[in-house]
C-alpha cells in the first residue's frame, strides 16, 4: 500500500459512515431522519419502512431519497452511496451503466420497483435516467436475497420504492441545466380523493449534448495506425441523448375489497448518438439508436384477505419495446471529426434494424400469519419475452425467421420464525426454471440458423437470522445457494454492440453475508458504525469479453468462466450532531478472483488462477459532509451546504499478469470532488439548487478506457405544493 493511499484512508477514516447522500437520508433504524412532506426544512420520527428492514435477517440498507430532491443527481448516484455499492457508467448522460455490489456487477444484480422485475422496459428507465422524486426510498438488499422478490439474483436486489401515503392534492416541478448543454425536467401531481380514487401522472425528460473532452489516441488516415502512446484533447461529437417518459395510475384504495387496486399506463422513448464502441479508440461519427416503449400494468393489493393475518399482493405488466439501429455512413470519423471513405458502409456493421420486444411479467405474493410470531411466505414469479428482427435496408423489410424466446418462473416458499423482540430467523427455498429458444448458426459464415431450444430446472435455499444484542448491537448471519439464469442481453446480445450466447448456462453460488452495527444516542449526538463480510463461491461465472471483429472493430460478447471467489468487507459509519451537521462514507474492499486451475476445457495449467477478475474495482470508498443553517432568511427556510467524495482505487481490465504492456490496460487510481448548495424557502415549498460535480477535473473512469465527464456545474429550481 502506498503513501498516497494510507493518506486517503487516514483523510477518509473519520468520516466513515453509512452514507447519506446529501444529509442524513440513510439509516437503519427507527429513528430515521427525513424531511417533511413539503422539502428539507424541518425532521420528523418515522417508524416502520427501514425498522422493518433492520428488524429482518437480511442484509439490507434503505436509502431515502428525500435529501436529494434539490440536487440534480439520479436514482443511480443515490445508490453510489449505499456501503457496498458502485455506479459504473460509460460516459454521460443516458450512457450505459451497471450496478456493482459487494463485487457483482451489472446483471448479477437485480432492479425492481415496488417489487416488480424490471426486464425489458427499455432504457429509459435505467438508474442513471429516473430523478429522485420518483422513488420514495431505495430498499438494498446485498447478497443473500429474501423470496419475496422471486429473483434470481447473485449479488443482490435495489428496490424502488414510490410513495405509497394517502396524499389529498399534490404537485411537484423542478427544471435543471448545466454543462454540456444538459437540461432535466420533472412534473409529478396526483390527489387522493376522499372516496377512495386516486390518480398520480410522473413526467419526466433528460437531454444532454454530452459533448465533453476527452484524452484519446486517435487514428491517422494518412497511415492508418493508432499510437496509443499519444494522447490527445479532443471533443465528443457524436453522443446527444435525450428521452422522455410519462407513468400515470389510476385506481382505487383503502376498500374493504383492495387496499391498492391500481392500473397504469407508461409510455418512454429515447434517441442515442453513439460516440464509441466498447473502447474509446474506437469512435463513430453517424451511429445512432432510437425507440419507444409502452408498458400497460395492474397493480392488487389487500391485507387480512379473507381471514386475519393473510396478505396478498399482485403486479402484472406487458412492455412492447422496440429499439432501431442505424449504422449507414460510407465514411469512418476519428476523434479530429476528419473523415475518411469506407471500403463497404457502415461504421461497426451495415444495418438500419428494429428490434420488437415483447415482455409479460406477473409477480404474486401471499404472507400468513399466525401464532403471531410465526409467517409462512409464497412467491411466484413470471416473465417471459420474445424479440423478433426486421431489416429496414431492403423493400420490403426482411424478418427473421427465427424468434428469440426465453421465459422464466420462480417459486419461493419461506418460514420465519419471530422468536422474541431481540432474534429471528428465515428459513426459505427457490424453484428456478428457465426456457430459452432462438437461432444457432450452422455454417462458419454465421449465413445459415436452425432453431435450438433448451429448458433449465434448479432449486436454491438458505437461511438467515438476526439477533439485537446489548449495548446497541445488532448481528445478522445469512446463507443461500442460489442461481442466477442467463439474461436477455446475455443470450440474445443488443442486436449492435453486444453478441449474445444461447447456450449460456446458469450461474451457481454459495452465498454467505455476515454484519454486525452498533447503533446508539447521546443527546443531540447520534452514532451509526456497520460492518460486512462477504463471501461468495461462484460456479459457472459469467463474464463480458471484448471479442475482436477485424478489421479494428471489436464488440461484445458474454461467456462461462467457471469458478470465481469473492471475498471482501465494508465499513460504514455515520455521526449526526442535533439538526446542523451530518458526516460520514463507506469503504469497500472485494477480492473477486479467478479460482480456475486449469485452462477453461483443458487440463492446462490456468496462468490466471487466483488473480483478480478483470475490469472489477476492488477498492473504493466515498464520504461526505452536511452542515445546515435553519430559519436563515426566514422561520421556514433552510441552507444546506454539502460535500462529498469517491474514491476509486486503479485496477485492470484485463488479466493482470498477461501482456508485457501491462499499464496499457489500467484504469488509474481516481479522486471525484463534488459540491452541491441548496436553500429550501417556505418548507420546501420554493427551492433552488447549485453543484459542482468532479471540482477538481480529475479524469474519470468506470469501464475500460471509457472516460467520463470533467469538471461540470448544475443549476436547479423546484416547487413543491401539497394541501
């Protein structure tokens, strides 16, 4: 360990806390600090959401997302400040991104909201798109993953939640801009009416020129070459994104037959520049997508249905999805914007394409109760898809002969038992069945496909418990073997940058978490500490590789490692003094390391074996602090000064002991700085907002040579109203 990092850690070591975005937003317990239903001015005492999730075995965090309502940050950077947790995005706004927990990343880990898988519903509604006023809080769940959610996932589950409460009239607009051309608006109303009806519309729009410098070798036309050993200032050109999205819901609650029966509506679409292929030498100048989607839903709830201490929830949708590529230019661009003719068109491959996608997904949930300390849970979950091509460069278009199709169902059944006020456990098992069908090509020009199908059937369990020991002490141990199933993208790839592999098996893993928090008041002064073991021993891994296409293009494509091991902490801590200071961060260590002997298919010794899986960050951290000025201006006004940090250790995007140019392929060590002023007049109810994201223009990076945005400034208004 160097003198710089034991000087960052030093730095980082008071400020250890389990992160609140902005202000004291995130804890576990009962005492829960959050804003008033108008905006930041004042604290109230709230109860139940997070206690329940402190009181489960589970390892999970909330995250609230009411502190962030002035700022111009997005679901996913709420989440980058969960312990644990990183956002890995490609670029700027609408980019692609994942979600790396605990050492897992991208489709290992699972989204939903209000318990709904979120498969299919286009990009819109990535983490890195939805404002905060969208969800209520952002339930965690790391690893070992209860059977209420019906998933199959590894590393673990982000829940959105949106606002549940009883609301009489309600609205909310806000309006942001900043570098890079970047405009974000949101409009949220709805009313609950005192029979019962209720509706809620969400609007919401993110448009960026993502026109920011970067550092890259570029390509000489004159000789053809790319010296990776010069780098140059140059400007994104080819990257506006913006898109649009309208939900609206409209039902009835609180009636003796449904506490929530609700129908929804949703409609997004979306137009993407792309800049760059899967490395940043490789630059398009023409290349874009664009498409729609339209997503009809119900939503059923009740409790106490039929007999006391029975609750049942149902949620159903169907998303018609369909994206468009179009690749068509007859000239190649390099980072200059110079130009240069193509042998044949088409900047990574000749196509103008439309991919339809059809997703069903149905979720049901049943708890009985009984003995009052004894709940017996049901899931099921549906979803199944299909996606049909069409190429859009002849007349007529031509289609696919064959369909690409999976459809997936989960069954979990768990026990818990509610022992005292002090320990419980969970005991729980998952039924996981898959069925994949689609083209498999019979000729080594990848010309001729006959149809394939194959059927998966496995079954998981585990176990969890938590025990509330003295002086403030809360232990929870959890086990599970579970399975994740090849996802979409995996099989069928993105029909662009990505190639898929149907014949992808399941991923399997021994799963094991262990936590241990200390929670204590003393006066005006409040202290959080929480510390995580992680383990994870995983068969059949799979994993994103860059498969060269010739020719200096490369894509994407997925694969089944074979063993992997994590093994890993994190820390988390936060201080709270009274209503005018807030501090704390996270410090995250995961060891995700090959555990293959042997050459993948051979008895060849594995020149890889125990090193760190490749384009993982194993070492990061981030800390922040909030100071508040009450009744500045005015009884009902608040100003809040907030300053926060990520730290991200270097690591390889390759094997890192194959190569002689091993520093080719480092991401380097990386240290954001971000500022954000925000003064709330009346309540909440008028709000304006400034940030400075990345102060002191450090270059940024999340996957392969992929840079981010430098230094950028954000400006926001927001208006709040509820009778």
């Amino acid at each position: 360990m160097n003198v710089t990092r034991i000087a960052f850690l030093l730095l980082l070591l008071p400020l250890l806390t389990p992160c609140a975005v902005g202000q004291n937003h995130y804890r576990h317990d009962h005492k829960t600090i959050e804003a008033d239903t108008l905006g930041l001015a004042e604290v109230v005492v709230t109860a139940k959401p997070v206690s329940k999730l402190k009181n489960s075995a589970f390892n999970a965090t909330s995250v609230n997302t009411r502190e962030l309502l002035n700022t111009t940050k997005t679901l996913g950077d709420a989440l980058a400040k969960a312990p644990g947790m990183k956002i890995r995005e490609s670029g700027g706004v609408g980019s692609d991104m994942a979600v790396t927990m605990d050492g897992f990343s991208g489709k290992h880990v699972k989204v939903f909201i209000d318990g709904v898988p979120q498969e299919g519903v286009g990009s819109s509604f990535g983490l890195n798109n939805i404002p905060v006023n969208f969800a209520e809080r952002i339930e965690v769940y790391r690893g070992v993953v209860p059977v209420g959610f019906g998933t199959d996932a590894i590393g673990g589950v982000i829940n959105i939640v949106t606002p549940k409460r009883r609301r009489r009239l309600f609205a909310e607009a806000s309006y942001s801009y900043g570098s890079f051309n970047t405009h974000k608006s949101a409009l949220n109303f709805g009313q609950t009416l005192r029979n019962g009806f209720k509706y809620e519309v969400n609007v919401f729009q993110n448009y960026s020129d993502n026109n920011y410098w970067v550092d890259s070798p570029v390509e000489d036309f004159a000789t053809g070459a790319i010296n990776r050993r010069k780098l140059e200032h140059v400007r994104r050109f080819n990257d506006t994104y913006h898109n649009e999205a309208v939900i609206a819901k409209a039902g009835i609650v609180d009636k003796p037959l449904a506490d929530r029966l609700l129908v929804g509506l949703t409609y997004s679409h979306f137009y993407k520049e792309i800049q760059t292929g899967v490395r940043q030498e490789i630059v398009y100048g023409e290349k874009h997508r664009h498409g729609h989607s339209l997503i009809p839903s119900i939503e059923y709830s009740k409790r106490n249905l039929l007999t006391r201490g029975l609750n049942v929830a149902f949620n159903a949708n169907y998303s018609r999805n369909i994206t468009l590529n179009v690749d068509t230019s007859s000239v190649k661009y390099n980072w200059r914007g110079e130009t240069a003719p193509l042998n044949s068109p088409g900047e990574q491959s000749y196509q103008n394409s439309r991919a339809t996608n059809h997703t069903w997904a149905a979720s049901f949930t049943a708890d009985y109760r009984f003995a009052d300390r004894h709940i017996i849970t049901l899931n099921d979950v549906f979803n199944s898809f299909r996606r049909s091509n069409e190429n859009l460069l002849t007349t007529p278009p031509g289609k696919d002969e064959i369909a690409k199709i999976t459809s997936k169902n989960i069954i979990g059944v768990s026990y818990r038992a509610l022992l005292s006020h002090r320990a419980n456990f969970s005991l729980f098992g998952k039924h996981y069945y898959q069925y994949v069908s689609g083209p498999i090509a019979t000729s080594s020009a990848q010309d001729e496909f006959t149809t394939t199908s194959r059927r998966i059937d496995n079954f998981g369990y585990g176990a969890a418990a938590t025990w509330f020991a003295p002086l403030g002490l809360q232990l929870k141990a959890s086990y599970e073997k579970a399975y994740r199933l090849p996802t979409i993208e995996e099989m069928f790839g993105d029909e662009d940058l990505e190639t898929g592999d149907i014949a992808l098996r399941p991923e399997s893993s021994d799963n094991l978490n262990l936590n241990l928090s200390y929670d204590a008041a003393f006066g005006n002064n409040n202290l959080f500490v929480e510390a995580g073991l992680i383990y994870r021993d995983t068969r059949d891994y799979i994993r994103r590789n860059i498969l060269s296409l010739g020719g200096g293009k490369s894509a994407a494509t997925y694969i089944n490692y074979g063993k992997v091991l994590t093994k890993g902490f994190s820390i988390s801590a936060r201080y709270n003094y009274s209503r005018w200071l807030s501090i704390g961060g996270n410090f995250t260590q995961m060891n995700v390391r090959d555990n293959m002997r042997t050459a993948q298919g051979s008895s060849t010794p594995n020149v890889t074996y125990k090193e760190r899986m490749p384009n993982l960050p194993y070492i990061f951290a981030d800390s922040d602090i909030n100071l508040y000025w009450h009744k500045l201006g005015g009884r009902e006004n608040v100003l809040t000064l907030t300053y926060d940090n990520q730290y991200t250790h270097n690591f390889t995007y390759y094997s890192a002991n194959i190569g002689s140019n091993k520093d080719d392929y480092v991401v380097p060590d990386q240290f954001a700085h971000n500022i954000t002023i925000s003064y709330g007049i009346k309540n909440g109810r008028y709000n304006l907002s400034f940030e400075c994201r990345n102060l002191t223009d450090a270059k940024l990076y999340d996957n392969f040579s992929l840079q981010k945005a430098g230094r950028a400034f954000y400006g926001k208004v927001r208006v709040y109203f509820d009778n």
